[in-house]
C-alpha cells in the first residue's frame, strides 16, 4: 500500500447536516469539495475520514499534477492509498490530545476530542531545514482555537501489516520515552475498518467501484476455490478411504478362499460321518432285530424254522416259516410281544398241510437301547447268535 504525505493534501473539516443519511456522506462531500476546491473536482484526489459518533467529517483533497509532480504517478498499483495521518483512524484517547506523527517528509498534527476515533481537526507542515520541535512549535502557533493543556504525543509510524483480505493493520511507537504513554489510549496498533478504507483512498470513486467490485469477485472465487479444495480433498480422502475398504474386503476375500478348502474338507468328512452313521444304523438295525427275533426262537426250542425273513424300513420285519403245531406258533407269536421289543401287525396267517404248519407273521420292532455299538447311552449287549434258518 502506498501511504501519501500528508502535506501535499488541502485538508478542512466540515459539520454533517442531523438530517444526512449515511448512504448520503460521500455525495455530501463531493459537494462540498465542489463548493470550496478552485480545480475541478474530476482533477482531485479526495478522501475523507468518517465516524458515526462524530457531527464532523474530515475531508481531504490534492491536485493529481501536484501528486505526478511529486514523483506519485502510477496510484492504481497499490492495495490502498492513503494519506499518511490516515492511519491514526481508529485511535482513541481519553481525554483531549495533540498527536504530531512524524515521518520523513512532513510533520502532522492531529487534534482527538476525548473518546473520539477521527482526529477533529489536522494541520500539516513539511520537515525543511528545521529541527521537528521547531515545525511542531509552528503548527501548535499556527493551529486555530486549540486549548494550551492539551496534552501532546509524539508518534511515529513503525510498520504496516496486510492480512489474507488485504486489510492493513498499523503499528505505531512513541518517540517520548514516558512509559505512561504506552497506556494512554489506543493507539499502537490500529487495524482498519475495509469500509472505512474505501472511503479514506484518494483514487477516483469510478477506480474504486470498479477494484472494489474486483475484489469482491476475487474474494468469492477465492472462497469457492476453498471450498472446491475442501471438497476435493474429502473426494480424495473418500477414495482412499474407498480404496482401503476395497482392499480390507478382497484381504478377507482372500483368506475365506484360502480358508474354503479346508472348510469343505470338514464339510466332506463331516457328510461322510452322516453318511457312515446312517448306513450303519441301517445295516445294523435288520441284524438287531433278527438276533432280537432269533433269541425268543432259539429259547423256546418249539420246532420254529425261518424260510424266509424280510425287513422293511428300519424296525418292520415280516417272517414266513414252519412251526410243529399252531399252539407252537401262538407260543413263540405271544413270546415275541412279551419281550416288550416287538408287537404283532395283525394276526399271524398259517396253513397246516401233513403236520406241518407254515405260516407268515408281521412284527414291528421296538428298540430299547441304542442301535450301534460303542454308543454312550449303550449297555453291554448279548452277542448275537448264530441265525439258524
């Protein structure tokens, strides 16, 4: 930013009318300069410095062939351009004060109403050959209806600082060494208000308008740039938080895989088991039932002979055979039900042809203990004997 001095500038204070509107100030000064300036005001540089607590405004106004001649030619460069006792807007002392700000070229005095943050009133003189006590002595003479009390500080600008928005924050020091001033009001460091700035910059008000509007544009776009980043690194980071999940579910992929084998070797072993239970059950089961059958007959020693036996599903056998008599096969028919494992599906059919008596008998089977061996409910068991059809 370019920071102007202060003595190239035509500076005046004017009274606010009650009535003005704030959206009104800067066609008010505009007038006013109009009113009092002898160059037209298309050929001034003019800004002005504006409180809403303050009934006056200070305006401020130099030729531009003054400002070219001075070696200021190219204002459009810069972020702001200011005069230099500009940047003491915002200070704010408590009780009435002179501040004379000092840089290389000029001296400005600046008169604070207590509380106020726009000096009331600003006289400037250029450092020539004179010591700064001499020229501030003059302005103090040469300054209209100032009271001789007024306390005075001597400052001088050390730095400015711009932020991310190109709003500029000022530092100052004291050239006093009384350490009470570095307490006595606000005034070290100053940021600017940026709508305070648009109207303290001596450019056109067309060149502002249009850099102002430039500006806006560029903040937005850089906003949206922001936000376009943000987005674009969640993108990324939902990629490769995709592309991590992705890996995670084909590493586990990988190791059910390497895993299905074996899975459908214990699944394999496991239908076989099945298999081999339920084919021992069912090849066992026909051999319990006719040791069970044989035992009743073998006990009974009534002449009972099997010509043929037939087991059907897993507990029904069917028995065609001899017997000496019917009383024989009534005998071993009522034994077999008594033994609690079998019961009779109907009568038994019988002829009896020379003697002998053949006959067909149905029988369902009733298991009291486990089928196979080794089972843990199991009992020892009686061998089964010899079958003798």
């Amino acid at each position: 930013m370019l920071l102007l001095p202060g003595d190239l500038f035509f500076i005046d204070t004017i009274e606010l009318p009650a009535v003005l509107e704030a959206g009104d100030i800067e066609d008010f000064v505009e007038l006013s300069l109009e009113a009092v300036a002898p160059f037209p005001i298309e050929q001034l540089n003019w800004g002005y410095l504006y409180h809403a607590e303050m009934s006056t405004i200070l305006v401020y106004a130099a030729h531009r062939e003054r400002l070219k001649d001075s070696g200021y030619t190219d204002l459009t460069n810069y972020v702001w351009v200011l005069p230099d006792f500009a940047i003491l807007a915002g200070a704010c002392f408590p009780e009435d004060v002179l501040v004379a700000l000092e840089s290389a070229h000029c001296i400005s005095l600046l008169h604070f109403a207590k509380g106020m943050r726009i000096p009331r009133s600003v006289w400037v003189d250029r450092l020539g050959v004179g010591e700064p006590a001499q020229v501030l002595a003059t302005l103090k003479a040469n300054a209209k209806d100032l009271s001789q009390t007024c306390v005075t500080i001597r400052l001088c600008h050390r730095h400015t600082d711009l932020n991310d928005r190109e709003i500029p924050t000022f530092y100052q020091a004291a050239l006093e060494q009384a350490e009470e001033l570095h307490d006595y009001g606000t005034w070290q460091k100053l940021t600017a208000i940026e709508e305070s700035l648009w109207h303290a910059d001596v450019r056109s008000r067309e060149f502002k308008q249009t850099e102002r509007n430039t500006r806006r544009i560029g903040t937005l776009i850089g906003r949206i740039a922001t936000w376009a980043g943000f987005f674009a690194l969640f993108l990324i980071g939902f990629e490769v938080a995709l592309f991590a999940g992705h890996a995670w579910l084909d590493t586990l992929q990988n190791k059910i895989d390497a895993q299905r084998t074996a899975v459908l070797r214990i699944e394999d072993q496991q239908t076989l088991i099945n298999k081999l239970e339920q084919v021992a059950r069912n090849e066992l089961r026909p051999i319990a039932i006719l040791a069970a059958a044989n035992e009743v007959r073998l006990g009974l020693n009534l002449g009972i002979e099997y010509d043929e036996v037939v087991i059907e599903g897993e507990n029904k056998m069917t028995i065609e055979g001899k017997a000496a008599s019917i009383n024989s096969l009534n005998r071993y028919t009522e034994s077999l039900q008594q033994t609690g494992q079998f019961k009779l599906l109907g009568d038994p059919e019988s002829i009896t042809r020379g003697g002998k008596t053949t006959f067909t008998v149905s029988l369902v089977y009733i298991p009291t203990e486990p089928s196979l061996p080794g089972s843990a409910a199991g009992s020892q068991r009686a061998p089964i004997p010899e079958v003798d059809l």
